[in-house]
C-alpha cells in the first residue's frame, strides 16, 4: 500500500525523495512510517515514545509528559540511519519494524 499525497509529506535525503506520515498508535508511542516518494518498494515502520497525543487529555498537569515531536530533519536522520542498516526503498517487500530510542534506531522483531 502506497502512501497518499494527500496527508503525507515530502522529504529528500541525499538525491532520493521520500514521503512520510507521522500518527496516534498506542497510548505512549507515535508512529513514522516512510517509503519511497518515486517507487511503491519496501517501507520503514518506526516506532517512537511520546505522550504528545495526551497532552489535551492531561492539560494542564503536562509536566511528567514525554512530549516528543518529530522535526523534518530528524525524520532525515532516521531515513539516513535506515539506509545505514540496509534499507532500499525501491526494494519490494515487507516493512522493516524499528524503534527509535536514545536517537538510534533499533531493529524490532
């Protein structure tokens, strides 16, 4: 399944472009998921801790709240590293499952 214009945005890392979309899974982690702007190939799947989704539901006792956010250029980051670990986006395939901790990212199962 190939990722909509509509909703996603548009990166580029190196020569390649990307597209990207940033949503609400479980209460405590948001999810990345990127995949070729070009080609329907395999894609990447990350997942990262953030309480940002309750922020509403918690305001205005926010303080203890993990309140990450992902920047363009931290998705840049991700992407790359990915790459690092042998990610081809023009591959066709399943997605490869990471999480995203201590700024790195680590293979899940």
């Amino acid at each position: 399944m190939t990722l909509l214009r509509k909703g996603s945005r548009k990166i580029v890392v190196g020569n390649e472009e990307y597209r990207f979309i940033i949503s609400a899974t479980a209460k405590g982690t948001i999810l990345l998921v990127v995949e070729n702007g070009d080609v329907s190939g395999k894609r990447i799947e990350v997942k990262i801790e953030s309480d940002i989704n309750d922020f509403w539901v918690e305001f205005p006792y926010v303080e203890g709240l993990n309140l990450k956010l992902l920047k363009p250029k931290e998705v840049a980051g991700i992407i790359q590293e990915a790459v690092k670990l042998n990610w081809n986006s023009r591959e066709k395939g399943s997605p490869l499952l990471f999480d995203w901790a201590d700024n790195k990212l680590i293979r899940s199962q």
